[in-house]
C-alpha cells in the first residue's frame, strides 16, 4: 500500500519513521531522496502515479512531499530493483524537458538500516519546511511579474487597441480538443493566440494585450481566477470570458470578484460564443474610452 | 441507433469541415483513453486530486463533442473523488462501457 505523507510535518514525520525502523529492524528498507527542481511541474497525485509502478516489487511504500524542494520515497523489500526501477521512471519520465543533464545529487540513496544516524542528521540539518501553500503563493508571484521590457512591449500593444481593424482573442484552456475547437472557430475572424497553461497564456498576453480572453478555470499550472485577476488589474479593458464545465457558486462569484466579463458553461455553441462577442462589441467603445480618461 | 453522442452542436460549430472533425475526433480518442487510465489508476482513496482532475478533463471534452452521457458519469465521479474503491471502480466500469459506445460510434462514422 503506497502511503502519501505531504506539508511541513513531511520531514518529522519521515525522521520518526527512521528512528522507529533503527529501534526495530524489520525487513529490508531503502530510501531515495529525489531534489524537485530538476522535475516537471506536476501534483502530488501525478508523481505516485507515475512511480507507482517502479514500487510494485516492493512490499510496502510511503512518500513524503517535503515543501517544494524534496521528495523522499521510502520502501521495504528489495533494494536493488526498486532503485534501478524509481530512478528509470524519474529520469526517463518525469524531469523537466529544458534540463540537458540533470544535476549530479538530484537523486541520492539511502539504507536507512545501515545509514539511519546518517540520514536523521542529515534531515534535521535542512531548513524548516514552508507551508506548500505559502511557496505556491510565492510562485504565482514571480509568474504574473513582467519584466520592464515585457510591460513595454504590453504598453505599445496596448496603445493599439483602440486602431484595431482585427480583434485579437486569446485562448486559455488545456484541453486540446476544446481549445482547437475554439480556435477553429474564431480564425478567420479573430486574431487568435491559444495556450494549454497559465504561463504561457501570461506571456502570450503580454506579448499580444488581446481584445478578448476565453479562460478557463482549471488549468494544469493553476486556476484560471488568479490569471483573471491579473488581467483585469493590468488592463481592465481586456473583455474577459471565464470557461467551464463546473457550474460551481464559488466560480461565478470568484468571477464577479475578479470583475469579469462572462462566463460560458461547456459545451461551447456558435450561439454562447457569438452572445459574449456581440456584448464585447457593444460595451467596447465604453471600456476603451474609461481606460484612455483614466 | 447509437445515441451516446450528438454531434448537430459540433457539426454547427465546424461549419461541417469533415477533415477538421476527424482530427477532432482523433484528439478526442487520445485524451480519453488518456483520461481514463489516469482514473483506473487513481482508484485509492488517497488518489483524490488525479481522479477529480481526470473526470473534470474527461468531462470537458465530452461535453464539447457532444458526448452527454460520458460527460454525466464524469461529472458524477468528479463530484465523488473521496469516494471508497470499490465505488470508484463502479463508477470507472461505468465510464469505460459508455467510453467504448463513443468509441465505436466515432470509428464507425
């Protein structure tokens, strides 16, 4: 049974483990430390599944999620070929694709029974994990903070808007059957840029200062409200349109917060998608005349 | 007559293009089944957050081709994420029947 040990109790609760496994040597244990920095973006959930078939030689297995910067996999059973089996999947499948040779001490083994006094120390010696919620918070910062140029090159885009002859849309959604099927709609039309996540969306914003934004809520990378928000803070007269298939209270209230300026329940029609642009195209002149005044 | 999906919103929304409904299609096959191993795989109870996410993924997409059904028993097991296992499994058997009717019926056209 594969047991998911996670926030800042992780390294305490891993330190007990060794001590009671030093005092009552049981069975064959093994312990890899694995440094995330080297590792794709991913949840909790899509690492176990990812490594759970390298445990399944192993008898029992508990993964501590130590903060964001370290992952502790601790097994019984055979040593030898759940290591070479971890190592494979991580390295094969689950480091960043950017990384050309990862760092030498991103993963390091463990015998616990043999190193325990060791590995404790070692433990105790790290800095106090941070609430993930804390660094994830940290993280969204850095993501929605341009840099000068981005912001000149948003500015110059953005004096523009107002001459445009051709709106430019931006979709944010990570499905690739809807957002090619949205994009198809609007070619033709629209000047559309399309992205699965909410980095590249930042960018491609900043880079474009689209008319319009489909946004979708849940994203891989995070939650569309917190993009919304970004875009209505730094340039309110971008017409917003939040996509889902949920119909959540907490959403369209999120919405409203964010001042928003649509919102479409999946599955997409012609008609939801042709009502939000006909609305922007009336409430256009308006938004642009409060962002020159302003 | 297979009625596990209605395609008269996507057809609309294609403007009929038979080649761009066929890459549609194909994308839609892939994701699915990708969907659908990421729930069999998250049966545990302790795999909360990758059942509700694959559900919420396969919803979306179902919804959008006008698969109803699949999209209701997705919705259905988004919304039961802390569920037991074994009612997990049921709801996972449930999907991959209408899974395999949408299949057939997008391979058959």
């Amino acid at each position: 049974m594969l047991i998911k040990i996670e926030d800042q109790q992780a390294v305490a609760s891993l330190i007990a483990y060794i001590e009671e496994l030093n005092h009552k040597p049981t069975g064959v244990w093994g312990l890899l430390a694995v440094q995330r920095a080297n590792l794709e973006t991913m949840t909790q959930d899509k690492f176990i599944i990812f490594i759970k078939p390298a445990l399944e030689d192993a008898t029992g297995a508990k993964v501590f999620f130590a903060g964001d910067t370290e992952i502790y996999i601790l097994w019984s059973g055979v040593q030898k070929t759940v290591l070479q089996q971890l190592t494979n999947v991580i390295t094969k499948s689950l480091l960043r694709a950017d990384i050309a040779s990862p760092a030498v001490d991103m993963m390091q083994y463990y015998d616990p029974k043999l190193q325990g006094n060791e590995i404790i120390a070692m433990l105790r010696s790290k800095p106090k994990d941070k609430p993930a919620e804390d660094s994830h918070k940290a993280a969204a910062e850095v993501l929605f903070m341009p840099s000068d140029v981005e912001m000149q090159k948003f500015r110059q885009q953005q004096q523009l808007q107002s001459k445009r002859t051709m709106f430019k849309v931006l979709i944010v959604e990570d499905q690739l059957f809807s957002r090619q099927l949205l994009y198809e709609v609007l070619r033709g039309t629209y000047m559309v840029e399309a992205s699965p996540n909410l980095k590249d969306a930042w960018k491609l914003f900043l880079e474009h200062a689209p008319d319009i934004v489909f946004l979708d809520i849940e994203l891989a990378d995070g939650n569309g409200h917190t993009l919304a928000q970004q875009i209505k803070t730094l340039a309110p007269s971008t017409y917003v349109v939040m996509v889902t298939a949920n119909h959540g209270l907490n959403d369209v209230q999120q919405a409203k917060q964010n001042h928003v300026d649509g919102f479409i329940a999946k599955p997409f029609s012609n008609q939801k998608i042709q009502t939000c642009l006909d609305k922007y195209l009336s409430v256009r002149p308006a938004m642009l005349a409060k962002v020159s005044s302003s | 007559m297979n009625t596990s999906v209605d395609l008269t919103n996507l057809r609309e929304m294609t403007g009929n293009d038979a080649a761009l409904e066929k890459e549609l299609f194909n994308i839609f096959l892939i994701t699915a089944a990708e969907s659908i191993t990421i729930l069999r795989n998250s049966c545990e109870p302790d795999a909360t957050e990758a059942w509700r996410k694959a559900a919420h993924a396969l919803k979306g997409i179902s919804l959008n081709l006008g698969a109803e059904g699949l999209g209701k028993l997705c919705e259905e097991a988004q919304d039961s994420a802390t569920a037991m296992q074994d009612k997990k499994q049921a709801m996972l058997a449930d999907i991959e029947a209408e899974h395999m009717r949408v299949e057939g019926f997008l391979t058959n056209l």
